[in-house]
C-alpha cells in the first residue's frame, strides 16, 4: 500500500536541498519511500527505512542526503519525522 504525503524536508547542507514524499510503502523490514526534490529537477530517489531504525527512542530517522552524496559533500543528512513516515500505513 503507498500513500501520498504533504510533508517538505530539508537537508543539513547550506543551502539546503529541499524534498518531499512521493511515495511510501510498508515492507516486511521496513518502509520504502519515495523521495523528490523540490528546489531543482531531479530524479525521484528511492530510500529504505529499517524496522530498527523506527524502533530507535527518538522521533526523527537521519537519512545521508543523496543530492550532497552525489555531489560529493559529506555529512549531510535528510532528518524525516517518524510519525509523517507511518502515517496512513498499514502494520505489516
């Protein structure tokens, strides 16, 4: 099952890269989301989020930022809320 979000998330880098949901989906061990750039073209980006990582005591997951990855800066990180990733998902 996907659904759609409204969401927008920035990464750490100065400017930040701006992103929002596309897609979203529950897996066996996790959620995959679908991700596009909202501040410049750029081809969707698929990211996994483990159970593990949801399971963790803090209410945001870190993600490497993949436009910074690409450009080859470090230490960058897409922060997605918890609550905006399961949102409207069934358990698995």
């Amino acid at each position: 099952m996907s659904t759609p979000a409204a969401a927008t998330y920035e990464c750490t880098q100065e400017p930040p890269h701006r992103f929002a949901i596309a897609e979203r989906a529950r897996h066996r061990w996790g959620i995959l989301l679908s991700l596009r750039r909202l501040d410049a073209p750029y081809p969707l980006r698929e990211m996994f989020i483990t159970n593990r990582e949801l399971k963790m005591g803090y209410e945001s997951v870190y993600k490497a930022c993949y436009v910074c990855v690409d450009r080859g800066l470090k230490e960058t990180a897409i922060v997605l809320l918890k609550a905006d990733l399961e949102a409207g998902l069934t358990p698995a």
